[in-house]
C-alpha cells in the first residue's frame, strides 16, 4: 500500500470511492460469542427458535474437515423474509446434536416497514445517473435490511458498473425515499494437454491446456475445478459485456510467450494446490467453482481484483506510478492468491469490504497469499521467492522496502499501522480497507516468527517457522468458519483463539501464542 488517497477492492491503490457524504456507518449492535456449553445450549435454542419462525435462515451447512462428526452451520437473519445484510451466525453442532459454539453479529432495533415505497426501476435509474452516462446496473437488485449505526432500513441492494471502466460498487438505495444510502467499492479481479510457458520474468513452467481445432486453449481440465484465462487483447467493450468466449488465451505450437497469459495461469493452478493439500479446499467456493482469470484488460492498470459479480480475477499489465515501472500484476503467486482468496471469503465469511471487515478481509487475501508463497518457493530476500512482503515480485527494480505493496513484519514501512491504537479511522480507501489490514498482518507475522510490536513493546515468542502450516490452519479455519459478514478485529482475535482450542486443545501453545499475537498488536 503506497500513499495514494484510494482504493479498489483489488490489491493496491487506485480510485477514490467512499460512503456518500453524510452517510452513517454499518452497525449491527449484537455481538454473539457463546463458547461454554451453557452459553452454546442458550443460543442453540435460539437459533432453532429463530428458525422455526423465519427470523433466521440456514444459508449454509458443512461437515468440518478438522473435527469429524462436527457441523458448521450458518444462519443470516431475516426480517418478514429480508435478509439483514451482513447479519450472520455460525453453529457449530457435534455428532450428538449439542451445540459447542454460536459466534456471529446480528442486528437489534425496532421495527421497520418491509414494504417498499419506490420501484426497482427507480432505484437502478438512481444508481446509473450516480455512476454518470454509459453506466448499468450488472445481476439481478435484491430488498435487504439495512442497518446503519442509527436505524435499519428497507433498501435495494445492487452493483453497479461505470461505462466500460474497471469498477464495480455495491449500492444500497432507499426502498421507501430512493436515495442512496450507502456504496462502496466491491472489486475485492476438446483434448486435454500440458503447455509449456515462459512466465513475465523469464522463467519457464507447464500449463494445463486444451487442444482443439489445431489450436492450444489456456483451459486448464487437469484439476477437479476447471481453470480458463482469458486474453482480452484490450477489448474492454467485449471485457465489460461479458462477450468473452472468443478470448480464451490461445497458442498455436504450445510453447506460450505471453508472460502474463502464462502467469496467470499457472499460479491460480498452484493457488487451488494449496486450498487443497493444506487446507482441504475445493477451490474457491469449496465445491470447484469454475476459476476465471482475465488479463490485458487495460493498459497502464497497475491493480488486480476479484469481481463477485462474476466470480472472476482480473490482472493489470502494470505501468508506471511513483516513478516505479511494475509488470503485469499475475507475475506475483502472491498476488494471484491474495486475489483468489477474496473468492474464498465471497464464498464463506462474506466480509463486508468496507471498515473493519473490509481490512479483515483484505488482511486475509494477504495472509493466504504469503502462505501460497512459502508453501510452493524458496524462503530468501530476492524474486520468486517467500518472504512477507506482498506484491514484491511486481516492480521491474526488486526493492522491496520501497516497491512492495505490503509489509507483514514490518507494516509502517510501506505506511500502514502496526497496532489497532493507531489505526486509521478516516473515509478513504473504504475505511482503510488496505491501510488497517496490516494490523492483522502483523498478528499473523507474529503468531509465526515472533517478536516485539513498535507500539505495545509487547513480546511474543511465535510458533516458529517450523509450525507454518499451525498459523495457516488457524486463520484459514477462524475466517472461514467463524467469521461473518461484520466482523470486527476483536471478533478476529475471538474466532483465530476458538480455531487454535478447536485445532490443538485448550491452554495449548498455540492458543496461548494467537493471543498474544493479537494483543501485541493491540487488539484485545
């Protein structure tokens, strides 16, 4: 993250786009963390309640890869039948049928009239003329519940797309006047074969591909998940309307010279890899959801995105901004994991990508990113190579301490906090989506490597390298598991702790060691 005033939902800076002004902030007033058994049977029964009265609703139910005979159910609220939006729990339910634990955030207020004033219609028109001529509202708007830090409202929720620009914005418009009442950035971008490519910097590797007609597909059908990426040849008409079947990446010998074709490409393969031999992950969405992959879309674009309009990854061919020339953004692994992985939270936690659970969910993208990095290369301070800077492997000069993105271990380097005292608390970049999220960066770094937070001076002894994989395996199981759409730092710190009793047993190490990463960084 460099000093510029904005953000997308992808990996670095680049557009301004905030809540308008006047508008409050998200708030959902009750926090759930029921943990002891009498506390878990209370709100088991609360949950059953609520269901047999469609206050709540089952959205999602799985069995637990790392407790056989324990099912994770989650539930979002509902009022007369509208979804709260971002109110979710999760239950966790043992072979028995006994609760163990409810986590969540839900909302309290008073009633609130679920019947709307203004039309759909009205409410897509509102959101085109605010976006500005060539505009359009992309998927099908839907009446959510609203609630703000005051009051809940009945509103139209919706993306919407600037004229063929590389943008995409949640909105959420009054069902009962039409205005808007909140937005923010949400871009979080035949036969079968084996290709061989040279990567942006130079460096040579296989790809599954397609052979058909006499041509070579980047369609990758070697995995259980089926990968495609597109080469767009900077047709942003064709990218925009979703007239892409004819851009699938294409190579007529199978030796592939386009660099961020290749890229691409392999290291969203690598990335499922990952999910699956570490984490047991099927992809993104957990059942091998098809992976999309989009690059020379714009030129001079030095950002990537997840676009969950879509469920697509889109990567900039890089440019020059700061007097720093990057390559095309697919030639980091951790860039293409960070970007996969806000798929994995579009598909599981579903973190709001705006203030805290906007930095959450982009700390996680940058947690999961590193790990990929560790897992597939070579620890060492040079190109290619795992370290906890993120974005590194883009800039054409390797100089991490300037030209990275990100720092884990040392965040205020590249001008983020490293403590939640010192958090931003201002409107840019979505409430400091890219900016706080190396709060919860250095709380991974710690829980990791160890050592002393700048502003708490507060010690800690770290799993070691060694124990990677433990750090990996608590993140991934607290964001996914536990988390839900508003979650907080200190829900964070609450649900990594569940994860490390769960994984290792309780008074553990690893317990012991994921508290006191979070309260080094100030978050208790």
């Amino acid at each position: 993250m460099r000093a510029a005033a904005v953000v997308t939902v992808g990996f670095m800076a680049a557009i301004t786009l905030s809540a308008p002004a006047g508008a409050a902030e998200l708030k959902l007033g009750l926090r759930v963390e029921a943990t002891t058994p009498g506390d878990a049977a209370h709100w088991g029964a609360w949950l059953d309640d609520g269901a047999s009265h469609a206050t709540l609703r089952v959205i999602q139910s799985e069995d637990d890869a790392d407790l056989p005979g324990v099912r994770n159910v989650r539930y979002e609220q509902l009022i007369e039948g509208i979804p709260v939006f971002g109110a979710q729990a999760v239950r966790q339910i043992d072979a028995s049928g006994v609760t163990r634990t409810v986590l969540g955030r839900l909302s309290q207020g008073g009633a609130v009239d679920t019947r709307p004033s203004v039309s759909e219609e009205r409410a897509v028109r509102t959101v085109e003329a605010d976006l500005g001529a060539g505009s359009e509202v992309v998927g099908t708007p839907s009446l959510v519940i609203l609630p703000l830090q005051n009051r809940r409202d009945l509103a139209y929720m919706m993306w919407g797309r600037a004229d063929k620009g590389i943008s995409l914005e949640r909105y959420f418009v009054s069902a009962q006047t039409g205005e808007i009442l909140f937005h923010y950035s949400d871009l979080q971008t035949a036969t079968k074969a084996v290709g061989i490519g040279t990567g942006v910097w130079g460096d040579r590797k296989k790809l599954g591909v397609q052979f058909d007609g006499g041509t070579y597909f980047a369609e990758d059908r070697l995995r259980p998940a089926p990968f495609t990426t597109y080469n767009m040849n900077f047709d942003q008409y064709s990218y925009y309307y979703g007239n892409w079947a004819s851009f699938v990446a294409r190579d007529s010998d199978n030796d592939w010279t386009d660099g961020a074709v290749v890229d691409a490409h392999v290291y969203a393969g690598l990335t499922y890899d990952y999910y699956y031999r570490q984490l047991g992950r099927d992809g993104i969405n957990g059942h091998n959801l098809p992976v999309k992959s989009f690059v020379h879309v714009v030129q001079d674009y030095v950002n990537a995105f997840w676009d969950p309009s879509s469920s697509t990854m889109t990567y900039g061919d890089g440019g020059t901004e700061y007097g720093v020339h990057y390559r095309p953004l697919s030639a980091a692994l951790d860039v293409v994991a960070h970007e996969l992985t806000h798929g994995v939270t579009d598909y599981s936690w579903r973190g709001i990508y705006y203030g805290e659970p906007g930095a959450l969910n982009e700390a996680f993208s940058d947690i999961m990113g590193a790990s990929v990095e560790f897992y597939f290369q070579p620890v060492g301070d040079a190109r290619d190579h795992a370290d906890y800077w993120l974005g590194e492997d883009i800039a054409e000069t390797f100089n991490p301490g300037a030209n990275a993105f990100r720092s884990m271990a040392h965040p205020t380097v590249l001008g983020q906090p490293d403590n939640y005292s010192v958090r931003y608390l201002g409107s840019i970049d979505n409430g400091g989506v890219h900016i706080n999220s190396g709060i919860a960066n250095n709380a991974f770094y710690l829980l990791i490597e160890g050592g002393t937070n700048r502003v708490s001076g507060l010690h800690v002894d770290g799993l070691g390298a060694a124990n990677r994989d433990k750090a990996e395996r608590i993140f991934y199981r607290a964001f996914t598991h536990y988390l839900t759409p508003s979650a907080t730092f200190s829900d964070a710190r609450q649900a990594t702790i569940r994860a490390a009793t769960d994984l290792f047993g309780a008074g553990t190490n690893e317990v012991l060691q994921t508290a006191r990463s979070w309260t080094a960084v100030g978050v208790n």
